[in-house]
C-alpha cells in the first residue's frame, strides 16, 4: 500500500487529499479543505499565496505519514522573486483588468499553439512592473514547491500555459523569452520527476496544471474519446500526439497544451460553471432546488465566452441583458446549462474537425459531473453518451502519476485510466 498527498488548488477552494493506491485500486479522502479567492489590493486582484501556503502545511500535518506530496493549481499565474528569492508581491490574478485591451502579436501561435486568452502568462509580463527587479518567475504550485523544498523548477504541462514554450520542441523559446530578465526561468520538470524532499518526503512533479492531472484520470476505454473537464472553467478537447497549428485551429481559439506522458491536450477554453457560480453567490442561495426547478424552465441561448462575463460582479443582469428579456433565477440557470451544452457541442465538432481525431464517447470529469442536468443536456446536444466522473479527477491523476513515479503503479496513461475505471463510481448518459 502506497500513501500520498495531493494537493489541489483550484481558483475558489483549495484542499489536501490523502490517497491511497492498494490491490489496483486508488482512493482518496479529503483530509483538509480551504477557501481561496481573490484579495483586492489598492485597486488590484491578487492570490493570497503565503496563505494558501499556510493551508497546505496543515494540510500535510493532517495527511499523517504519506510517501509523496504532489501539487496542482490552476494555470498563468505566477510569482516574481528577487536575487534572494524573496516574493517580490502577491501573484496578480487572471481575472485583474490589467490586460484588457491585450492584442497578440502576429506568428505567436505557429510558435506556441495557444488560444488568445489575454491573461496569459505572457501577456501578464507585459503588463508587470515589477519584472525589472525580477530574478526569477515561478507558477504557483511551483513556488509552494519551491518554498516546500528550496528547489526551483517549472513543470512542464503547465509551463506550456504561460505562452512562453515553443510547443514543437517542449522547451522555453528563445524568441518569445528574449525580452524576459535573463534566468528568469528555471528548468523544465515533467510529471514523475522529482522535485526535493520536504522533511523527508519526496516533492514529486505532476501534472501542475489542474487539466493536466484531470486528464489522466479520465476513465477512457481507447483514444476515441472527447472530455469536458468541468468546474469553473470547462476545458474541451480531445488527446493527442502532436498539436495542431493550422490557421483554421488558430481561427477556432483552439489551444495546444502540454499533457502528460508527451501527449497534446488539445481544447478550446469555455466559460464554465463561473457562470453559475457567480450567479449563485449575487443570490446567496443553494444550487439544488434551482435545478430541479431549472429543468422544466425555458432558458435562452447566449455566448458563454463572450469577455463580459470574465470578471466577477452582477451575473444575472449580464446574462438578462445578453438575452434580451427579464428571466426568473431557474430560467438564468437553465439558460446558462443550455448555453454551456451548445458551447461544449461546437467545441468537441470543431476539436474533431480541426484534429482529424473521432470521438465516440463524452467524458465529463470534475466538479460538473454532479450536474445531472448539464451531463444530460450535454449528450442531448452532441448526440454522444456521455460518460460522469469521476469529480475528483484532478487529485486522481495527481495521486496516480506521484503513485507510478515511486512504483506503485506501472505502465501507460491508459493502465491509470483502467485502475480509475476500476475504483470509481461513473454515471453514463444517453442523448435523447
């Protein structure tokens, strides 16, 4: 039996599981559980990151004796430190206005195949104005690392979102970094290396974007399959091999990132159950009785990716005045599941198009899963069963690839997805 500690941050709650791989099977259990959000400072949105470092000590306390930690976080945002690799600042956060108005410049995507998303790592820098002090830039789970183990390192799934990683070669580009402070940037890392040791306990690299690891615990059968990893944000797409860098992908804001054991993740950024969330919190009411009441409403049909909806504030007049007309709160919420289907739709049609990659199979992974609603109108719109859970798939493929990396586990990304397959409960939805 092998025990580790995931920790998993996501962009409204954090928290620390222990899991435990035994006889093929992998089980977690939340062993401590934190609120995270942003800080408003002088005008600017900001992470809390010492305290978020706070949580996740005693979160390791909590985990009792564990044979590896391992850490994800959401991606883009990072913390600059000085030549005594002190934290110059709390980490900005992406969804601060200091980017608006961002425009890329030509040829950026046949280098780095991203999506145009303006708080990219690399459109942050632009806007930074404490880059000139800069001796060093780390992503979030890899400063929490750093300060665990004293080692800097960038892990290399989520370094592909920083806009900076030539996505041919997998290494930094030294055209799209030689305007940065030189050694700006540590070594790559990948999922299983090691990463230090914390009182002992070896640090291990995972997939450090939270997509990343989810991925891995999709519970696939073969490679014809899309997935939705639903939370916040819901990131589309299919796997793959190598990316795809046709002007056509570029067109359709398809982005090529780094996944685990080489492979591509190929997804289009969609708004998610941000939406919902943000909704829910100008209400200050609970989900459930809403949803039941939302399947039977008639909802309205909007874009969820229009930039309106990106920052935080009054959801429901911005989704009413997208509509076009007044909506009680079960007609908002079925209009934000109808539009999040129709958009989950065009993006797996599109991934498959743009990819030449057939999709047989829908899975939905992450906290989405829980939503029946949104699983059934997801298969009713691509016309494709749709496969639930496991929620839990970003601390999953984190205890997993930490498990293989201390030979607990062995083989391929789809010997992880059968052991998924295996130990948890999935839900299967048909398209009506």
């Amino acid at each position: 039996m092998t025990t580790v500690a995931a920790v998993d941050l996501g962009a409204s709650s954090g928290r620390v599981v222990r899991g435990v791989v035994s006889d093929g099977t992998a089980h977690i259990e939340e062993v401590h559980r934190f609120p995270n959000g942003p800080v408003h400072d002088g005008g600017t949105l900001r992470w809390d990151v010492p305290g978020l470092y706070r949580e996740v000590l005693t979160g390791l306390k909590r985990a009792g004796e564990i044979d590896s930690i391992g850490i994800d976080s959401w991606a883009v945002d990072y913390g600059l430190l000085d030549a005594h690799g002190k934290l110059l600042d709390n980490p900005v956060h992406y969804r601060d206005s200091r980017t608006d108005g961002i425009t890329p410049p030509d040829g950026l995507y046949e280098v780095n195949g991203l999506q145009f998303q303006p708080f990219n790592t690399m459109f942050q820098l632009m806007a930074e104005p404490l880059l000139p002090q800069a001796s060093g830039l780390l992503l979030i789970p890899d400063l929490l690392s750093y300060w665990l183990t004293g080692e800097r390192g960038a892990e290399y799934t989520n370094a592909t979102t920083t806009g900076l990683i030539d996505v041919r070669t997998g290494q930094w580009s030294p055209e799209l970094t030689r305007d940065l402070p030189a050694n700006l940037l540590p070594d790559l890392r990948h999922p299983g290396d090691p990463a230090g040791t914390y009182h002992g306990v070896p640090v291990t690299a995972v997939g450090s974007h939270d997509t990343a690891s989810a991925v891995v615990a999709v519970p696939a059968e073969n490679d014809r399959f899309a997935y939705i990893s639903c939370g916040t944000w819901s990131l589309v797409g299919v796997e793959l091999d190598a990316p795809v860098l046709t002007p056509e992908s570029q067109a359709a804001n398809f982005t090529n990132e780094g996944g685990v054991d080489g492979t591509i993740r190929y997804l289009r950024n969609v708004m998610g159950l941000w939406l919902l969330q943000e909704c829910l919190r100008c209400w200050d009411t609970e989900l459930e009785p809403l949803l039941r009441e939302a399947a039977g409403a008639r909802g309205s049909v909007f874009d969820p990716n229009d930039p309106v909806f990106l920052p935080p504030g009054d959801m429901p007049a911005r989704i009413r005045q997208r509509c076009g007309r007044d909506m009680t709160r079960p007609e908002i919420v079925r209009s934000i599941l109808d539009s999040l289907a129709l958009a989950h739709r065009d993006a797996i049609a599109d991934a498959q198009r743009l990819s030449g990659k057939e999709v047989e199979v829908v899975h939905i992974v992450g906290g989405g899963s829980h939503n029946e609603l949104l699983c059934q109108l997801t298969a009713d719109a691509c016309g494709l069963p749709v496969v639930a859970g496991p929620a839990e798939a970003t601390a999953l493929g984190n205890v997993l690839v930490q498990a293989r990396a201390v030979a607990a586990v062995h083989g391929t990304l789809a010997d992880l997805r059968a052991l998924v397959r295996k130990s948890q409960p999935l839900r299967r939805y048909l398209p009506r």
